[in-house]
C-alpha cells in the first residue's frame, strides 16, 4: 500500500502514464468527456471531491508545463481564477475560449478527471513538462532558454 500522494490507483496509474506535452483535465461535473479520453470519475456527490482539492493533489505527483483554462473564468469566476493561480503561480498560465476547452482541448487531453464539483467555468488543462532539473543535469548538454527559466523558477520554490 503506497503511504502518501494519491491513493485513487486509477488516477496514479494515469499520471504515471503521461508524457511530455500530453495532457490531462481536471473538470467539473458537467463537462463533456469525449470517450477517447481516459476517464477518471471521482465524482462522489455534488461537490465531493472539490476541483481545488483535486488539483492540490495532482500538483504533488504532476509536473505542469502549462495550465490553460477559459478566458471566461476570469471574469464569470474570479474565485475559481484565483484558486488556479494560487496553485500554479502565474507564470505557465493560459487562457482559451469555454467552446475551445470543451471541445479543442477535451479532445487533445489523454486523461480526464471528473470531479463533483458544480463549478462554472470549472475546467482547467494540465499540460505534461518534464522535471527539468533531471533533464539538463549532464555536462555539455545545453539547456534552452526556456528550461533555464523553469529550473530557475523550481529553485526558488
């Protein structure tokens, strides 16, 4: 039995099989989970689990490059907004349209969890980076530009 980290063995199993760029959707209830998606329901009932909580615990095992949501959150749910970037900082933050999250990115993502959560605009895309300090760790290898900024901004915690 694993004695920390996410304990749901469907939703471990499904972060451990993600790659580079894939990615995976943490939603609300109500999104439209394409079915070439994996699909892990945690919906219990109404509001258990809470996106926020699902995303503190996927955060713990997950290495986000980017995080995209609706442009519409920030104006139509500014606490659901500050949550994400609570979580995530602003950095690696993005917006698309709700019509392009619902379909464009549920059809891009590998995983889907589906929370309890009744949360508008409650749809937020994970994409997969890469522990970057592991990666460019070697003598004469070149870390891009990019990946200096990641590691710089991991050390600073």
């Amino acid at each position: 039995m694993k004695r920390h980290g996410i304990l749901n063995a469907e939703l471990s199993g499904a972060i451990a099989a993600l790659g580079h760029g894939d990615i995976l959707i943490v939603c609300d209830a109500g999104f439209p989970i394409p079915a070439s998606a994996k699909r892990v329901d945690l919906a219990l009932v109404q509001g258990i689990p809470t996106i926020e909580q699902v995303l503190e615990a996927v955060v713990s095992e997950f290495i986000p490059e980017k995080i995209v949501f609706a442009e519409e959150m920030k104006a139509n749910n500014p606490p659901l907004a500050r949550t994400v970037e609570r979580i995530f900082g602003s950095d690696d933050l993005a917006t698309v349209s709700h019509a392009e999250m619902l379909s464009q990115m549920g059809g891009r993502a590998k995983v889907i969890v589906r929370t309890g959560d009744f949360n508008p605009w409650g749809n937020i895309a994970l994409v997969s980076g890469v522990d970057a300090p592991r990666w460019f760790d070697r003598e004469e290898v070149v870390t891009p530009p990019d990946y200096q900024t990641r590691i710089a901004r991991m050390k600073r915690g």
